[in-house]
C-alpha cells in the first residue's frame, strides 16, 4: 500500500468514526432527554397525589406521560422541562469529578437537553396546545413564566455547547475524535434502545 493509500484509509477511519460519534452522542441525548423529561412529569405527578396511567418511551415517537387524576396539572406540566434540565447539570457536575475526560460528553447532553427543554417552553408559549406550555398556560401560568423558564434555559445550553466542535473532529481536530468515546457512545445509545423498545411493547 503507497503512502498516499495509506494515508487516505487513515482519513476514511477518522470520519466514520467521527461520525459515529456525532451519530450516538446526538441519538443518545435525544432518548435519554425524554426520559428523564418525563421522569420529570412522573416525579411531578406522584409528589402531587396524581396517578401515572402511562409513560410511552418509544425511540420511534415522542415521549408522553398520562396522569389521571390529576389534582395538579400546572405542577406536573412543568415537571418535565424542570428535571429536564436538573439532572442532565447533575450528572454534568458528577462526571467532571469522577471522569474529567469525558466531560465533553455530559456537557453535549446536558446543552442538548436545556436546549430541547427551553426551546419546547419558549415556542410553546406563542403557540400553546395539548404540549405542556398549553397545560400549563391552561391552568394558570402566563407567557412570561414559561419565558423566564425557556430563554435562560436554551441560553445556558448554547453555553455549554460552544466550544465542544473539536472534541467531536470539527475545526482543528481535523476528524479526530477519541474512538473509544464513539464506541462507548454508540453502545450506550443501543443499549437505550433496546430498553425503550421492550418497555413499549
């Protein structure tokens, strides 16, 4: 094999595997956002004395929780964007401590999940239906509530997300990116969707 071969098969690796990591982090943030959107809402409903009747978590649709009854609709409504938020900081906070290396990772689901939260939030609010900004709105909240959830939310989220393009091969990196990460990335991404795919049955 020339140099030339050799060096092209080098950059042909590096993409897939770029990619494969772009691919996971993004599939598995997406999932695991709604999980724990809707733990959110369950948590919400069971501290309230709602009864959960269903949580749909299937990687093939959007996720929803059905309470009835449920005496609290504004305080669960809201459940969801909030612990939406909180637990991807969390867990953010505890892998800069326990494994400094990935934080990049956490720091990819956590600006995904902020971003996805406020957003829903923010644009939910000028155009309020059966989401939760519609719920909420319904029962009690005003536009301005949800915006002062929703903006500082997705703003935090960019925040968190700038800066990242190199660890994921963009700029400088050249399509470099830490294989074992993709590969870790890409299994824990399966391994939601196998769990999702059962619970749904």
């Amino acid at each position: 094999m020339s140099n030339f071969e050799h060096r092209s098969l080098g950059r042909l690796s590096s993409r897939f595997f770029q990619a494969l990591l772009i691919a996971a982090a993004t599939g598995f943030s997406w999932l695991m956002m709604m999980a724990v959107h809707e733990f959110g809402h369950v948590l919400h409903a069971w501290l309230s004395g709602g009864r959960v009747v269903r949580v749909v978590l299937d990687p093939l649709s959007f996720s929803r929780t059905d309470v009835l009854p449920n005496p609290h609709p504004l305080w669960v409504a809201i459940g969801g964007a909030v612990w939406g938020c909180l637990i991807p900081l969390g867990l953010l906070a505890l892998v800069r401590i326990t494994a400094r290396r990935y934080t990049y990772l956490a720091a990819y689901f956590a600006g995904f999940c902020l971003i996805a939260n406020g957003v829903y939030l923010a644009a939910g609010s000028f155009f309020p239906g059966a989401d939760d900004a519609g719920v909420a709105m319904h029962h009690g909240a005003a536009r301005w509530h949800l915006l002062a959830l929703g903006v500082p939310a997705t703003g935090a989220g960019l925040y968190l997300l700038n800066g990242l393009g190199p660890h994921f091969g963009l700029g400088t990196a050249n399509g470099e990116v830490d294989r074992k990460a993709a590969v870790g990335a890409t299994v824990a991404m399966a391994i939601v969707v196998v769990v999702e795919m059962a619970l749904s049955r």
